[in-house]
C-alpha cells in the first residue's frame, strides 16, 4: 500500500523484503542439500517457523519456482550493474559469468523436479532465456566493442557451453567446471 505522498508503506517493504530473505535461505539449502531438502531447514537458515513458509510458498513447487525466478532475476539485474561498475567490459563479463555459474550450480536438483507434471514449471526455461541472454549479449557487445573480445559470439552459445561446462559439478568432487570455465572466458579475448 502506499501512503498518501505516493512511498511504499514500510510494512509492504518488510514483507517484501522477508520474502527476500526466505528465497535466499531456500537457494543456500537447495545449494547444500538439493531442491528435496526439509522445509524446517529452510525455515531455520532463514530464522523463521514453518508457517511463515507455507504462507508465502503454500507448496514446494511455489518455492521451487520463486527461488528459480528470484535467482535468475538477481543475475539479470548484475549484469548492467557490473557494466557501470567494473574497470572494463570484460571484466564484467567475467564477473557475471561467475555469477551465472553460481546460479547454474544452485539448481542442484532441480532438473529433475522440472520434469514433473507442474505447469508453474512450463515456462521457467522460457523466463530464464528470456531475462539472460539479453543481458549476456548487452556484455558481449560491450567487450567487443571494448576490442577486449572477439565479435561475433552469441549470449546463447557462451551461455550454453558453460552449462555444459557445470554439468557433473554436483556429482564428482575432484571436477571444478570455474577452471575450463574460465579458459573459455580467456578464450574470447581479442
């Protein structure tokens, strides 16, 4: 609700910003424990009781899916903040794919759950190509631009190949994918 000189009324920022906190308390246990973990662990990363829980995500998929959201848009958001922020373009990129990689990983698990019969799933790979590849393509315009990288790489494919890169991460200790990540990075250089 918004008061009459048209701010947001600070009870709408708390609870705005506790669905914040829960979603990040969700992503920290999916990333430890997998997408199945026990809500109760999620409830006690984030410092609440069960009820506060199941009033925002009545079932495990609604949770599933904001945390999904909420990560793919807080890795939207990074890549024209590290543009304004960063020394160079390709500094950038590389901070926001290290960032995209973050996300990929803490998808633990939910690959699986995707294939499940739940329509609030359907449109998540959409949201997710929808929301990163223009903000990958916005940073490789920029470093090519730069003259930092070559021209020419498509968001899709670079976005595409380190996922690739990740898969295996969760299941095999001794494989670091940020290594041969981070060669394919280099390799974009000019």
């Amino acid at each position: 609700m918004n008061d009459s000189s048209g701010r947001e009324a600070p009870r709408r920022k708390d609870a705005r910003r506790n669905k914040e906190t829960l979603l990040d308390a969700a992503a920290a246990v999916f990333v430890a424990k997998g997408v199945e973990a026990p809500v109760r662990d999620i409830a006690a990363e984030a410092g609440v009781g069960l009820g506060t829980i199941y009033r925002h995500f009545p079932t495990r998929a609604d949770l599933i899916i904001a945390v999904y959201r909420h990560q793919v848009d807080a890795c939207a958001e990074a890549g024209p903040a590290l543009l304004a922020s960063s020394p160079t373009a390709h500094t950038a990129l590389e901070q926001w794919i290290n960032q995209f990689v973050d996300f990929l990983v803490t998808k633990h698990g939910l690959a699986g759950v995707l294939q499940s019969d739940n329509s609030g799933f359907d449109t998540l790979h959409a949201y997710f190509l929808d929301r990163l590849v223009p903000v990958c393509t916005e940073l490789l315009d920029a470093a090519a631009e730069a003259g930092e990288i070559r021209s020419g790489v498509e968001a899709y494919e670079l976005m595409r190949g380190v996922g690739n890169l990740c898969i295996g991460a969760d299941t095999d200790p001794r494989y670091d994918p940020r290594r041969l990540i981070g060669i394919l990075v280099a390799g974009l250089r000019a």
